[in-house]
C-alpha cells in the first residue's frame, strides 16, 4: 500500500526536457534567418513599388 502512494516525477523531468528542447528549437530557427540580407525579389518588387509611385506623383504634378 505504501508503494501506491508514492508519486514517480520521473515523467514530469522527461516531459520537461522534452519541453526545453522544442523551446529551444523554435528560438534557434527563429533566429537562423536574422543575417541573410533582403531576397532579390524583394528587392525587385521595391523598385517597381519606387518607379510606380514615381509615376503616380509625375502625373498628379506634386512636388514632393
């Protein structure tokens, strides 16, 4: 009877190493892409986004 109410935590330490280690998964993903610089079709798409204001500024003559 004695060995019923003895609790076993071994499964809460197991589940939270699991825990840290999926944490620590996701911070270091999210951190993996910080250095790459900006794609080139982001870059194309800022400078058509640049050329179009352009244009909507040359047509409505302001002077900006």
């Amino acid at each position: 009877m004695a060995e019923e109410q003895t609790k076993d935590y071994s499964n809460y330490y197991i589940g939270g190493i699991i825990l840290v280690a999926i944490i620590g998964v996701f911070l270091l993903k999210s951190r993996e892409t910080e250095h790459l610089a900006p794609s080139v079709g982001a870059q194309v798409t800022d400078q058509a986004f640049q050329a179009a204001n352009q244009k909507r500024k040359a047509s409505k003559n302001t002077f900006e």
